[in-house]
C-alpha cells in the first residue's frame, strides 16, 4: 500500500506548530508497521537545506510554472520536494512575510502543493506511484478536489490539525487554479463566495479525520465548526468522520534521554527532575525554591490558548506562591502583557518570547505544572510532554486535552486514574478553581508524586495511531 503524505511542515526541518511534529513522527511509525509511505512538501529553504541530496524524478508545466519534482530520504522516509523557488524560497514562515502579511500568491503556492499530489497519483514518478494520498490541513485540501477533477486515481484521507485555518481566497482565483468552475459550489469548494481550501478537503476526500476523537465530535456543532458543521455532521453520519490521537515521538520527547535537559530522569528518579527545575528558575531569574509550585506555558500566543485566563488568573497564583515560567510568541497583545507581569514579579513570573525548541523541553522538563487552558483543542501536544515528563498538565476538557488528562478529582486519585487538572467554563474563575487544587495536591507531596508516576508510566506512543490510520486506509482501498 503506497500512501503520500502531503503537507506543509515536517518536524525537525521545519515547524510551526503541532503539525510538524505529526508529520515528523507518523510516517516514521507507518514504516515501521510495514507500509511503503513517502511525504510530499513543498522545498521551503529549511526543508531543502535539511534534504541537500535529492535527484530530479520529473519536471512538469503548471498553473503556477515549470516546476521540478526532487526526492530524497529523511531519516528513512522518503520526501518529495516540489522546487519551485519562485513560489517557495523565501526566508521565515511558510506562510506569511515578516510583517505576518500572509503572502498575495498563497492561493497559488498552496494549489500547487494539492495538484502535484494529484500528478503523483497518476504516475508523475513512473517508480512509485500513490494509492492513498493523506492531506492534512488546509495547505494541502486541494489536492482532494484535484483527485476529484482527475477521476480518483488515488483514495484519499483528510487530516484536520486545526479548523480555524481555512486558506480562504477570492472566488476569482478559481480561472488560474485548473480545477473545473463548477466546483465553485455550495456542493464543493465554495464558502460564503470565497475558495476554501479547508472545505475542499472537508468535501471531496473520501474520510475526514481529525487528531482527537473528542474534536472529531464537537466541530460537527455550531461553537467549534466555524460554518463547516452542516457538512460535517453529514460526514458524521455516512461515518466518514472519525478521530485518531496524535502521539508522542518518544524519540524526541522522552526525559530518561532527553539531551537537551540539564539533568534525565524517569519515574524511579524524580528527584533527579529537581535539577532542571533549580536551572529553570535560574536561567529565567525566578526565585530558586525547589518547594514552590512552578507553573508553565509553552504555547503560540494566540486565542485559542486561552492564555487570557491566566493573565486573569495569574494574581491568585502568585498569591499562592506560585510561579509562571512562560515560552511563547505571537499576539502583540498577549507577549506585551505577559512581558509587564515578568517586569512585575521578577521572582515570580518569568517570560521568554520567541520559538526556541530545546528551552520547550527544559521547560517542560523543570516545571510541575503545564498550562494548556485552550478555547478549543483539536489534540495537543504540550499536554501529552506534561504527562511523559511528571508535569502535570492543567487544561480545560476540550478536544484532544479532555481525551488525554484525567482530573485529580478525590474519586480519580482513589483509583489512581488521576493525571492532572481539568477544568469545564471557559473563564478565569474555573481555571483559578483548578489552580487552587493543583496547590492544594502540591501540599500533599506523597500524593502528587504519585500522580506524577502514574501520569509518566501512561503511553502515548505512535504505534497505536499508526496502525488505526493503516486501518483506515486499508478499509478506503
Ligand atoms: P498548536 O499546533 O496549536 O500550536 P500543539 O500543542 O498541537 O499546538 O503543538 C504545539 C507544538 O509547538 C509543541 O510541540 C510545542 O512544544 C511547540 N511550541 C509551541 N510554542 C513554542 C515555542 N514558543 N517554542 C518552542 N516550541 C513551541
């Protein structure tokens, strides 16, 4: 069974966010069940400096040019890389300028993306040719209407990471794209007169899946489905709608090996996690007490992270004796606000603005407590870091963080099911609840180290995921 992955990012060439770390991770995992999987990405600078020996497999006119088809091998996996430098080969994001201006031709390079997967399954590289093509988000939702437009010459399977990026584009791009204008349609890719890319994958794939069964649920509702939810409960219905958790790629994220933490530990050495806290507070000039609760965020600074609430609910921490160490970058806003209370509780609150990969794991490896109070969640990952490094994780029950932490309610911690905090009403109120009982477990010290081993010894691995995607491939063919 030859599947092609098609995205945008592919952790650790280039990320930024949760998806990268999926794609860097499930393939790895689908080979090693035995199925032959490769990736198609776009040749970003980052992703063709980390690939530097490809050769050509084939060249081919397009909408957006003459564009070349390299491939190479990552670790293992095999990549294909579209080189059109033109479209791609501009420093910083993938998507946006440094201004955060997305850049005018998305439409352009992102269609690309799709219709070179499509190209792919109808045999563009003579040796190796899809029967699955797995798009996931909106980067890559065309490539679904290009299989459509082109009589499925491969099954597909739809990956949403997060429905509140939809690539929307004027209707008028259509003429340039190759797709058939009758696609411009309620019945198709069209939403509210705009192209969507994100609908493209929602409609013509033949299964939506998105990384937590619990989102899989709530966007087929009006609060989470962003206008796509009537289309989505019919998914639901046919039963071609279902979620699939992401995991953790233990071999990056596992704190017995984890090199780039001052000191590793596991669940029978967790004293040896102290150390990393003691550097943590040192290194973000906090007051250095190994007994005072130590608070986290790694996170985009965005809405959706709920990072509002804990500005609301940061007063109550500190007064606790608690700390905040905070890893984060994106709205203005939320860094300027989060920076005033660092310049305000020196001691207490620490902030690093920017995206820095190995701090994340220090961070994750030195505090107690991980901060995930999301407005919506489709998995999350920070939370499933918290787990496997005894840092228990404080979210609210939504998406994926509501089917990965349990709450150290009395009844939980009684059958030891308990693996961090969970809280329901999304405002400062419930979060301050559960921080309130987050400090009361951390006076218990006995108790908290035993959630802390139960949460370490719970498995996230790929393997399961891996093999419910083969399923559902095997199930489409
Ligand atoms: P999302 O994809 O919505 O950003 P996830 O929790 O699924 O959220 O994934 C976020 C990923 O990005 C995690 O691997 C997290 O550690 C990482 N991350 C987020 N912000 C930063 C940052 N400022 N520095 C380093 N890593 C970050």
């Amino acid at each position: 069974m030859q599947v092609l992955h098609v995205c945008s990012e592919m952790y650790p060439l280039l990320k930024t966010g949760g998806l990268a770390d999926v794609v860097g991770a499930l393939p790895t995992a689908q080979i090693a069940e035995g199925a032959d999987v490769r990736v198609l990405l776009p040749a970003f600078p980052d992703v063709r400096n980390g690939i530097p020996d490809t050769v050509l497999v084939a060249e081919i006119d397009s909408f957006a040019g003459r564009v070349s088809l390299r491939y190479g091998t990552y670790h293992g996996v095999g990549v294909y890389l579209i080189d059109a430098p033109w479209l791609y080969d501009r420093p910083g994001s993938p998507y946006h300028d440094q201004s955060m201006r997305a850049y005018p031709d998305n439409h352009r390079r992102f269609a690309l993306l799709g219709w070179v997967a499509c190209e792919m399954a109808k045999g563009l590289d003579r040796y190796w040719r899809p029967k699955l093509v797995h798009a996931h988000d909106w980067h890559a939702g065309l490539a679904c209407a290009y299989l459509a437009a082109n009589g499925y010459p491969a099954r597909s399977v739809f990956t949403v990471h997060n429905l509140a990026y939809q690539g929307l584009f004027a209707a008028h791009h259509m003429a340039e794209l190759w797709l058939p204008s009758s696609f411009l349609n309620v019945y198709g890719l069209e939403f509210y007169g705009q192209i969507s890319f994100l609908k493209a994958g929602l409609y013509f794939a033949d299964h939506v899946t998105t990384v937590s069964p619990t989102y899989s649920r709530e966007i087929t509702r009006s609060e989470f489905g962003y206008g796509m939810e009537g289309l989505l409960q019919d998914r639901q219905r046919q039963g071609r709608l279902s979620g699939i958790l992401n995991g953790v790629d233990e071999g990056i994220w596992e704190p017995s090996h984890d090199t780039r933490l001052t000191a590793r530990y596991d669940a029978e050495s967790l004293k040896d996690k102290a150390k990393n806290k003691i550097h943590l507070q040192k290194t973000m000039g906090l007051e250095v007490n190994e007994s005072l609760p130590l608070f986290a965020v790694v996170s985009r600074l965005t809405s959706q992270k709920g990072l509002d609430l804990v500005l609301e609910a940061l007063p109550g921490l500190l007064a606790q004796g608690g700390q905040l160490a905070l890893l984060g970058a994106g709205d203005a806003v939320l860094q300027q606000a989060f920076l005033a209370a660092a310049a305000d509780y020196p001691e207490q609150v620490g902030v690093q603005i920017g995206y820095h990969e190995a701090f994340s794991h220090r961070i994750i490896g030195g505090a107690d407590v991980i901060l995930v109070p999301s407005r919506f969640e489709p998995c999350g990952l920070t939370q499933l870091y918290g787990l496997k490094y005894g840092t228990l994780p404080l979210v609210r029950r939504t998406g994926g963080l509501a089917d990965t932490v349990v709450d150290c309610a009395l009844e939980n911690l009684a059958d030891g099911t308990a693996s961090g905090f969970v809280f329901d009403d999304c405002d400062a109120a419930a979060l301050g609840n559960a921080i309130r009982r987050a400090m009361v477990l951390w006076g218990r010290p006995k108790h908290w180290r035993h959630v802390q081993r139960h949460a370490m010894s719970l498995d996230f691995g790929w393997q399961v995921a891996a093999k419910d995607y083969l399923s559902l491939y095997q199930r489409l063919l």
